[in-house]
C-alpha cells in the first residue's frame, strides 16, 4: 500500500459510487462524480477527523482555540478545560 488515505478513499469512492453507478456517457459521470465528492467532502463523518465532517473539523478547532476548549481525541468531541489542573 502505497498510501492509506489515498486507499482508503479509493475503495470507498469504488464501492459507494463506481460499482453503484450506470453512466451513460462522459458528462453524465462528471456530474455524478462531482456530486458524490461534494457529499464525500460536506456530509460524510470521517473517522480519521474525529467522525466529524471536513467542514466542520476547522471550525471545531477555532471554537476550541478561541473559547479555551480542550479537544479529546478519544471522545472525538471537544471538553471544556479544568482550570487549576
């Protein structure tokens, strides 16, 4: 494996659209395609982000940045931070 994320979507753009899909012809696959990516980059949880969408993980930084948050990986959610500790 050459590399795992570029795998790892690979294998999901193949099971979830290519082995899913008809195309009829090349502009028809453009749509779908761009379609799927849109969906694949606004609505899908990744679990590699903390099952959090790629527009939602940046903002869950800055909240975390400007409000002091502390953000645990484990729970994949940000947790206020203890003062004193």
């Amino acid at each position: 494996m050459q590399n795992g994320f570029a795998e790892s979507f690979n294998g999901r753009m193949r099971d979830e659209l290519l082995n899913e899909t008809m195309f009829r012809n090349l502009a028809h696959a453009r749509v779908e395609i761009a379609a799927w990516v849109t969906d694949y980059n606004t609505e899908c949880l990744h679990s590699a982000l903390g099952y959090q969408t790629p527009i939602d993980y940046p903002n869950m930084w800055l909240t975390a940045f400007t409000t002091g948050w502390r953000f645990d990986i484990r729970r994949a959610h940000p947790a206020t931070s203890r003062a004193g500790r």
